[in-house]
C-alpha cells in the first residue's frame, strides 16, 4: 500500500511529525522531490532533529529509507546528515539513493548566491541551496546522473562540455571564478565513493516492495501552494510538491497510490515572499509566531521569521484538491488555545466580487481575505487524546474547517511530540 503524505499550504505543515509517526507502521519511506532546501523538525525519543534530505523515517529501525530519482542529491549533505543522527545515538538507518536521482552540483549552489547577489532585493527568496539551477539542469540536460558517476569517460566528457557552458555564464554574467575541469572530476569521483554503498534501482525495489504488500509511504517536501505548476509562481520551488508527482518521483505507477495523508495547519505560516492574502501583521502576528514556538518561529532551513496568517480555507481546498487529499491531518491546534476568537478566510475579494476557488498569482495579489470569525476556546488543549474531550469551541473550529476543505480530517495534532495526536474518527 502506498501512502503520500504531503502539505496543503505553503510548507512547515508539520509533515515532518506526520511522517515520523506513521512510519511506526511502515517499511519504506520515500523522498521524491526537492533537496536539502527545506526541512522536516522532529522531535522523538533521540532528541529534536531537523531533517532536510533524509526521509523521516530514518529514526526506526525496521524501516528503509529511499532517495527517489526526483530528488536534488547533494551528497556530502546527505553523508553529513547520516553522520549526525548516527551520532546522536540513531541506528545506522538502511538507505537506498536512485541511480537515476541526479547531484546536486557544488556549481549550483554558487549559482543560487550569484544569481540572488545579481538581483539583488528583487530576489525570489532563494534558500541558497542550487534547487533552481539544479533543475534547471536537469530539464536542460545537462544535469549528472547518479549513474554516470560509475563511468569515468562519460563523465569526463559531460564535465567538459558542461564547463564550457557554465565557465561563459561565471565569466561574462556574474565575473565569477570559473569552474576548473579536473578539479570537478576530483570531487565527482569523491561523491561516487561516499554515495556507492547506496546506490541502486529504486523502482526495482518498489515494484517488487509493492508486489509484496510493504506500507510504503512517500514524503512531500513544501505544501502545495509551492508548486511550479500550481503554487504562488513565481515564489514557489523548483519541482513539483503534490502528490500525484511522487508517482514520478519514486518511479511507481500513479495507481499505486491509493491515500494521500495532507497536512493542513491550523492558522496560516509562510516562509520567503509571495502572496499571503490572510497575512497578519504586527503585535497580533509576533503574539502568534511566539506562541508557535518551534513551529511558529523559523524555517527548519532557513531560519528566516516565518510570516503568520489566519487559516485560510480558499488556499487549503485549493491545497488539498490539488494534492488528491483523501484525508487531512490538522496540526499545531495547540498553539491557539490563548485567542478569544479566530478568524477563518473563506472567501477572496477580486476587482469587488467574492470567489472560493483560489486563482493565478496576477489575480491573488488583487485579493482581500472574506473572514468568519469564531470563538476561541481559551484552555491548553495539549494533552488530550480524545476527540470528544476537545472543548465544544474547539471542535467547532476543526469541523467548520472540515466542511469548508471538503476533505475528511482523521487526524488533529495538539503538540510536536510524536504521541501528541489525536484520531477523530476513532
Ligand atoms: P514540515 O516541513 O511540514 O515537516 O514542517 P516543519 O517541521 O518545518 O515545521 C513544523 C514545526 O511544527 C516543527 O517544529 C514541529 O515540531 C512543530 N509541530 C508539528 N506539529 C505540531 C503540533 O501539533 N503542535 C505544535 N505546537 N508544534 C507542532
């Protein structure tokens, strides 16, 4: 059985958490698109983590953990963070990285720095970890494949039609350095060593995991308004975040994924520029960034401020339609038990007329939040393990989201703990 969990929203969903805990029950946990340019927080037993390119499922030792081919693999990152979980008492995890996943390049992150350098404050928010010019790359065909790094001649003749290419641009655009051929093939073959105990057919491995009935799960990176395709473009990432591209991503059939877990928050929280309609601003946003602790604060990666909003149901619907949600699981409820009412967007004003369906960038910088406002519920919910023990208020504010999402929510979480959840339907 293959299960996506993925993000609604803008990312910091906390799927990290989701994926920790529902990989008590799995046996293969996968990554398929993005890189080291976000990152998951856990907190479990070890201590607290924050994860950016291994799958969240690396904390349980009956589990593999797979790099799929749509991911950025950079590779001393990858080797890094094996080093420090394992150093903080993990268990060495069992890894498998795609041979058709491609590196992440040390040209691309200096890239992401000169192009932000280039344009200076009219920048797209970058993380600075070569995500845009490693896809870029790829779709150019120019990109390495992990395989390639097994066949000298080939690579040799990639790096030096690669390099004329990218020596121009360093040279003439950015007045750069330029990149020395040998020294590329050096470090190339210095990541093939560290990878090689890794590496293999993925998609081999699926088929014959999924032809044996293993709970397979698949880890979104970002949320879905951060899709290229479908996101706040141009403030979105580089590869697709939605659930229906992990079918590519991991190399499976589409069918085969048959749940598709989405995490939805419970008030609004985006890192990096782009439109924001339900954005607060102000006392009443640090008061809610404050209150977020670890999930109100910072990017995992960036550590920049995160910008703070109410929910906004146009954005979620739109979120969880565009993932295929089957159910949703609704997280850091906890962190809004101080409030005396909320609001809740569920409309978007445009040129004066009110529209539920979420549109394209142009229109959605037009657009001002249509609120309800609700009670708040005025208690610490945290530490409640049934549904029903919510107070009234605060089951109404989930199940007035429910009905505004227009997708099941099975899951409400009340704390970062990886215990701290409750099933609504049980
Ligand atoms: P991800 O990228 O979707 O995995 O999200 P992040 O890990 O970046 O951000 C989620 C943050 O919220 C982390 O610091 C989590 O520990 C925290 N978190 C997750 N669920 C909850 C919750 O229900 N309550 C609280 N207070 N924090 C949570």
């Amino acid at each position: 059985m293959v299960k996506a969990i993925v993000g609604a929203n803008w990312g910091d969903e906390g799927k990290g958490k989701i994926t920790d805990m529902l990989s008590q029950e799995a046996d293969i946990i996968v990554r398929f698109q993005g890189g080291s340019n976000a990152g998951h927080t856990i907190i479990n037993d070890y201590g607290k983590f924050a994860l950016h390119l291994l799958p969240s499922g690396v904390f349980y030792s009956h589990t593999t953990s797979v790099i799929g081919n749509g991911v950025a693999l950079n590779i001393p990152y990858l080797l890094n963070e094996i080093k420090d979980i394992t150093s903080k008492g993990v268990p060495a995890p069992k890894i498998m990285v795609s041979d058709r996943a491609q590196l992440l390049m040390p040209y691309h992150i200096l890239f992401d720095q000169y192009e932000e350098e280039r344009l200076g404050g009219k920048s797209f928010g970058s993380t600075k970890s070569g995500i845009a010019p490693f896809y870029s790359d790829k779709y150019a065909k120019i990109g390495f494949q992990v395989s390639e790094l097994f066949d000298e001649d080939v690579l040799k003749e990639k790096i030096h039609r690669v390099c004329e290419q990218k020596n121009v641009i360093l040279e003439h655009l950015y007045h750069k350095p330029a990149i020395d051929e040998a020294e590329l093939f050096n470090t190339l073959i210095e990541y093939r060593d560290m990878i090689k105990p890794y590496v293999g057919d993925v998609s081999v491995f699926l088929r014959d995991a999924i032809k044996e009935g293993k709970n397979i799960l698949l880890e979104g990176q970002l949320g879905a308004l951060k899709d290229p395709d479908f996101g706040i473009y141009p403030m979105v990432t580089s590869s697709s975040t939605l659930a229906s591209y992990g079918a590519i991503g991991a190399g499976i059939p589409a069918y085969e994924i048959k749940d598709v877990v989405t995490v939805v928050k419970a008030y609004s929280s985006a890192v990096g520029a782009g439109e924001f309609v339900s954005e607060i601003f102000g006392e009443e946003a640090e008061e809610l960034r404050k209150r977020g602790g670890d999930a109100g604060e910072y990017g995992a990666t960036t550590g920049r401020p995160r910008r703070m909003g109410w929910f906004d149901a146009v954005a979620t619907r739109y979120g969880c339609r565009m993932q295929g949600a089957t159910e949703v699981a609704l997280t850091v409820l906890d962190v809004l038990g101080y409030l005396d009412e909320l609001k809740i967007c569920v409309g978007y004003e445009i040129d004066g007329e009110v529209t539920k369906d979420f549109p394209t960038t142009v229109k959605l910088a037009k657009a001002k939040p249509v609120y309800e406002t609700l009670p708040g519920w005025k208690t610490d919910i945290r530490g409640i393990k049934e549904y029903s023990e919510l107070p009234k208020a605060c089951r109404d504010y989930i199940e007035f989201i429910e009905k505004e999402i227009e997708v099941p929510i099975t899951l409400v979480s009340n704390g970062p703990g990886r215990n701290e959840i409750i099933k609504k339907n049980a």
